[in-house]
C-alpha cells in the first residue's frame, strides 16, 4: 500500500510499481483513479477503483460497491472492461478523463461546492449547488459563447453547459447525458445545452431523466475523436469533479486505454468501434 502526497503522485506510484503487481487498486476520488489509468496505460495490468471521494462517478457508473470490503471481492471476482479514455491536450502534464469533461454550470458546480457541504451531504451537496448553478445561469442569462470543434466541423452557439461525455449517465443512471454513448466505441460524445428560458432549462432536464433525445434546437450531439472547446469570456474547466483551468480545452480520445475490474456484467454484444451519429 501506498499514500499519495501530492498531485501526480498517485501516477508516479503506478509507474514505479505496478510490474510488481498482477492488479492495481485506487482508494480515493475521480483524480486520483484518472492518474493511475493513465500511466496504466498500455500496460496491461487492470486497475480496480475504491469509492473514496465525494462524486466517486466512476464507481457510481460502473456499479462497484462503496464499502471497499464489499468491493475488492466483488472486483476480484468480476469481469474486466477496457473502456475509452478522454485525453485532456496541452503544455502541462497528460490528464485523462472516464466520464466526462465539461464547460458551464458542470464546472460551477465542482468549484462553487463547499468542502464542509461534501464532508456532510455526499453527492448531494453536488445536486444542490448544480442546481443552483442552472438556475442562475437560466434567470440571470449567465450564458457564453462557445465554439464547439468536433473533428473538424464547427458549431457556434450561446450556451449553458457543453459536455465531452464518454459514459451517458451518472448518479447511478438517474441523469443520462444524451442517446447511444458508450464506453468502448472508439468516440466521445459532446452535449451542447443551449437553453434560452427556465421552459427551455426544464424540458431539457425532463428529456435527461426521461432519455427523450429526439430533435430539439436546445441540445446539440456529435460523437468524434478530437474536440476543442473554444469559450467567450473564457471559462473554467472540469474533468471528472477536478477543475482544469480556463477554456480553451482540447480534448482527444485514447480508444479503449483504460482496464478496468469491474463487477459481473451482463453479456452483451460488443460496440462497433468509430460510431458515428448523423
């Protein structure tokens, strides 16, 4: 066992001694998962993620238990997935994302929730101040300009929020970002919200919990590769609960980087990598 002292650390263990090891497991939040799968890697051993955060989305989207004594059987006696990774571009060190990265009210809400909030509501306190976050930004026109990239086509737009999801839904499937994305196609899925009223804000909020995608001048989906957000006024960033910095943001897939332990799961066909939506 080992305990991280500092940002990237968790990432420097991995590379030093994860040879040593026939499976590497994480006790901590979305960051600290992000940082081992990425130096994990391309290296064939599997990592198995212990709810220890406040979020733990990861974990919440996988369905892994959050006693870590119920969890650690449960992984070892699972199956494994290798999913797509969100590959975060820049000057500084690589970052990878499993969820989602995200511009708006997403961000609002992982740098406006208090510390005290988590420590006593959980994922709740999250709720409450992104729906806080929605309302502000729907009453008091509090949207910015975005101009979405998706391989190369171009998409402009006032707008709330804009998502590079790679797993649909959170909160255990309550909220599901937008039709037909999954883990391990191969592609990302940007979600642009674009409401212009409270009516807008709540029907696109009904068709979220009800999984109603069909056509609608608010929400906007293209699945690709490679992705840059572009904002004005500059924005903050979010990955997987951990804030970024300010637009702009490019992003990348990394297909089927990460493998993960994961409890039995049902048999299915597998995806046809590179999907695309029209």
């Amino acid at each position: 066992m080992a305990v991280t002292e500092h940002p990237g650390h968790a990432s420097e263990i991995a590379l030093a001694r994860a040879a040593d090891y026939d499976a590497v497991f994480t006790l901590g939040g979305d960051g600290t998962a992000m940082e081992v799968a990425g130096a994990l890697a391309g290296t064939m051993r599997p990592l198995g993620v212990l709810a220890g955060g406040t979020g733990n989305l990861l974990a919440r989207a996988l369905g892994i238990p959050f006693d870590p004594r119920r969890a650690v059987p449960t992984l070892l006696g699972g199956d494994e997935l290798h999913i797509d990774l969100g590959r975060i571009l820049g000057a500084g060190p690589v970052r990878h994302f499993a969820v989602a990265a995200g511009v708006g009210i997403d961000a609002a809400m992982v740098a406006e929730t208090p510390s005290w909030l988590k420590r006593r509501l959980g994922v709740l306190a999250y709720t409450i101040t992104a729906t806080r976050a929605a309302l502000r930004a729907v009453l008091s026109q509090e949207f910015f300009h975005v101009r979405l990239t998706v391989d190369g086509e171009v998409f402009e737009s006032a707008a709330a929020a804009v998502m590079i999801a790679n797993f649909g839904a959170v909160l255990n499937d309550r909220i599901t970002f937008g039709p037909g994305i999954r883990f391990d196609d191969g592609v990302l899925d940007a979600c642009l919200y674009s409401p212009r009223s409270l009516r807008d804000a709540t029907r696109i909020m009904w068709r979220l919990l009800r999984r109603n995608f069909s056509s609608d001048e608010a929400m906007l989906y293209r699945s690709g590769r490679h992705f840059r957000i572009e904002t004005q006024p500059p924005r903050l960033a979010q990955a997987d609960g951990e804030l970024l910095g300010m637009t702009p943001l490019e992003i990348e897939v990394a297909p089927r980087a990460a493998r993960l332990l994961v409890p039995r799961q049902p048999r299915r066909e597998p995806s046809r990598p590179g999907r695309r939506r029209p």
